[in-house]
C-alpha cells in the first residue's frame, strides 16, 4: 500500500466524497416527493392515471440504473437543455430510479393502514386527499421510516454508477487515480472504505431513528 | 314534516352474493330506528350505503333533500350531516383525544382551533371524559374509546347518527357506559339509526325496530310489536334465538 499516493490524492477523494453525498441526498429526497405522486397516481381510480404511474415503476424497476444513467446522459437531458450536464444528469437520473423505489414504499406503508381509519375520516366530511393528508400518511410514514433508510444506503452505493458519464463523484476520482497511477488496490480500497463509513454511520443513525419514534 | 332519509327499493350485491334485495326504508328527524338481523343479513351494509361508504348499484337514497346515489351529489359534504361510530372505534391512534375530535371541524367544517377545542371539551365533558383530552386513544379502554368516537362524531354537529354495533368489541362491564350515552343523544332528539344486539337498549331507546333477513326487510314495527308479537316466523326464530 501506497499511502502517500493516496494522500496526494485525499483532496479529490474528499471533494468527490461530498459529490456523492449531496448526489444521493438530492435523489433522495427528490426521490421521495416524486415517489409519493407517483404512489398515489397508482392507487387512483381512473386507469389513465393508474396506466402511466404503473409503467413508471416498472420501467424504473426492471432495467438497469446504468442504462437509465446513459440515457439521461445522453439522451433526455441534451434533448431537454439542448447540451447535457453531468451533475443534472446524475440527479436527474437517481432521483428518477429512487422515485420508482420510494412509490413502492409508500404504497405498502399506505396499504398497511387499516381501512376503518380510512372510513372514519370519510364519515366525518373529510375528501380523499383530507384523509391522506391527515390521517393516513402521518401514521404510514412512521412504519416507513425503515424502508427508506434502506433506499438511502442502497442510493449512496448505486450513485457510483453515475462514474460513467464522468460526473466528478468519488468512484469518479477512485477511477482515475487508477488510471493516472496504474494502481488497483489504493483507490479502489479507498474507496470503498469511504462507502463502507457512509453506509455504516447511515445505518447506526437509521436505527436510532427508528428506536426514537418506537418510544414516543 | 319531511322524511330525514329515504330509502327505495335498494339493492346492493358483492360479485353474485346479493346482500340487500329491495329495501324501502323511511326515517323521522328524531326517530331512533334500530336495525336488528342474523350476522351476514345486511345490517352494515345497509348502514355504509346510507353514508356512501358502500355504493349501493340499484334504488334511491335521499338524505333530506338529496338524492345521494346522483352523479354530481357532493358526498363529503352530504356525509358532514351524518355521524357513524363503529364496531371497533377507528380512533386516530397518532392523535390526542382532544385532536381526534377537532380534527374535522377544523379542516372540514373550518371552524378555528379555539372554537374547535371549546365544542371538544364541551363534548368529551357530555360523555363524561374530559380529563382525557390530553390522552392518546392507545391508552383508553375500549368503552372510553368508543365514547371519544362518538364525541368526534357529534362535533361535526351531524343531523343523523349511525351506530354500527357500537358495543360488539366492548367487555361486558363497558357496554352499559356506552348505551348510556345513546340513551341520552336519543333523549335529546338526534335521529339515529342502531345496529346492535342490545336487545334491552332497542326496547327502551328504539322507536321502531326493523328486522332484517338475508337482505330482505321482513318486518318492521314499534318495540312492543316486533317484540311483543313477532308476525314473520323468521323473526320468531331470531328473537327467540337473542332473548334465550
Ligand atoms: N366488502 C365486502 N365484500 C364482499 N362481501 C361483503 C363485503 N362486506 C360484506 N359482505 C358480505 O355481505 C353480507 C352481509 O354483510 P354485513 O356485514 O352487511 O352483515 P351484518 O348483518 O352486518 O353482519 P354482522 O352482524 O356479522 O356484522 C355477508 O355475507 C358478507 O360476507
Ligand atoms: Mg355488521
């Protein structure tokens, strides 16, 4: 091990440290606020709405992030801009898949309210939206908190994808200093020591959460 | 004086199983009609398609001057007028007592907080809970419970009450608290329509009893007459059945 190679490099390793957490907090919560339009487009009455929502998912679901990735890269993005941008395109493209994840969440975690909270809501006035609003979805957050948390750590990993349209993330930098080096084990640990610490201080924070809103 | 609800010839079927067949059914403002029936004759049913939460696919429905089962009929607001209390409570487990009440007055009726709590507490001192107002339901026994649903009922100020076997879940010691506060709604004029097995309560309260059979409304009749002296053998059957 070379550890002042890795040194020289500590800069970039840190600056696409940060890269890859603010990519991934975007998708996230980006992710999440889609994902509820889309869970709710998908238990709606009308198969209009149901159809699109539904072919969403499944699209997002059942192909790879990397394809997805190149395809908002190259594709989606110049088509909107007229050029592409590397961060937009990463963003863009997490938040999409996440999107995709979270609307399953919040469906099950809907789903698992019992329909007579939903009943008394509408006997007493209230429209569909009051009692998601109020009733429904304060109560099926709680029991998604978990869930989420996992979208998360599985978004802070699958965000390294996005190394491949060059956005300058830290498996970005990982790779090149491979490259320029023509070394293996020092970037490529490095790196995933770095993933390891996030993934793992997310899941302590995760479980701490989870454990406060158990008690109140 | 104008029937509150007006019930014709309404039918409602899960996939083949018919479970309401023809059902004409009118109610009084004041009346306290109590449905009685075997378990599977319909009496939810009938129930939930008077406030919509079942869609009833053939008859009419009237709620004083509105035809419910019409196309442009606004239900949330239709539903404000009518209260229901359930068989197992439906309390908002994520809020206080005092919250659960105020909850639709605020957002529904858009009444402010301070007007809101004022009719709560009002409420939760007529069911003879107010030190509760700051409890969550979780730590309620079942009748509490279903006292507080009902205090969130009345505080949309609905003009009917709809009791769906309001004391089915409850211990037999917390039965009698929940009666109790019927008796007195029923004394102070609301209009309500009663599905239970409290025999003695439909006697006492109800001013008509209607029973029902395999969705069929066999017979319907003061206390004194469906109990007194049943016509159908149907309903000899039932109430000899409830009263041994
Ligand atoms: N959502 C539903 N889907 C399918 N079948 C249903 C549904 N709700 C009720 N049923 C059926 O309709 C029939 C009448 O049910 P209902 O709940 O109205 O009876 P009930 O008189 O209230 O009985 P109980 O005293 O047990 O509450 C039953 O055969 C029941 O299985
Ligand atoms: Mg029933």
């Amino acid at each position: 091990m070379n550890f002042e190679l890795i040194y020289e490099w500590s800069d970039l390793f840190l600056k696409g440290t940060l890269i890859t957490i603010g990519i991934s907090v975007a998708g996230i919560l980006l992710g999440a606020m889609l994902g509820l339009v889309i869970a709710l487009g998908r238990m709606a009455r009308t198969v209009y709405v149901r159809w699109p929502t539904d072919a969403y998912v499944n699209f997002f679901r059942g192909t790879p992030l990397l394809v997805q990735v190149l395809i908002i890269h190259f594709g989606v993005v110049p088509a909107l801009y007229g050029s592409s941008n590397v961060y937009i395109a990463a963003i863009l493209a997490l938040t999409l898949n996440s999107a995709a994840y979270c609307a399953e969440i919040y469906r099950a975690g809907i789903q698992s309210i019992d329909k007579g909270q939903r009943e008394a809501s509408y006997s007493l006035g209230m429209t569909h939206f009051q009692a998601m609003r109020f009733v429904i979805l304060p109560q099926a957050v709680k029991r998604m908190i978990p869930a989420f948390g996992n979208e998360f750590i599985v978004l802070v990993k699958d965000s390294s994808i996005v190394s491949v349209i060059a956005a300058p993330e830290l498996m970005y930098w990982a790779r090149s200093m491979g490259a320029a080096a023509y070394k293996v084990w020092e970037p490529y640990l490095t790196a995933a020591l770095i993933y390891f610490i996030l993934t793992y201080s997310l899941n302590k924070l995760l479980i701490y959460i989870e454990r406060k809103t158990v008690t109140q | 004086m104008n029937p509150m609800i007006r019930v014709k010839q309404l039918s409602k079927s899960f996939g083949s199983n018919t479970v309401l067949r023809d059902i004409d059914l009118e109610v009084m403002p004041k009346e306290v009609v109590v449905l009685i029936g075997a378990s599977g004759s319909g009496k939810s049913t009938l129930l939930r398609c008077l406030n919509a939460l079942e869609t009833a696919e053939k008859g009419e429905i009237w709620i004083e001057e509105t035809p419910l089962l019409a196309k442009d009929t606004n239900i949330p607001k239709l539903r404000m007028e009518m209260g229901m209390v359930f068989q197992q409570f439906n309390l908002f487990p994520h809020m206080k007592v005092i919250d659960n009440i105020t909850l639709a007055p605020i957002r529904v009726r858009g009444w402010t907080p301070e007007q809101a709590r004022a009719k709560g507490m009002e409420l939760l001192r007529k069911v003879g809970l107010e030190t509760k107002a700051d409890a969550y339901p979780a730590s309620l026994s079942g009748g509490q419970s279903q006292r507080v649903a009902i205090a969130r009922a009345l505080a949309m100020e609905p003009k009917i009450m709809l009791f769906d076997e309001p004391t089915s879940a409850l211990d037999p010691e917390m039965v009698g608290e929940v009666l109790a506060v019927m008796k007195t709604l029923a004394k102070e004029g609301m209009t309500m329509i009663v599905v239970t097995h409290e025999m003695g309560f439909a006697r006492e309260v109800g001013d008509r009893i209607i029973f029902l059979d395999q969705g069929v409304l066999l017979e319907q009749g003061t206390p004194e007459e469906v109990f007194g002296n049943p016509r159908n053998e149907r309903t000899k059957e039932f109430l000899s059945k409830v009263l041994a």
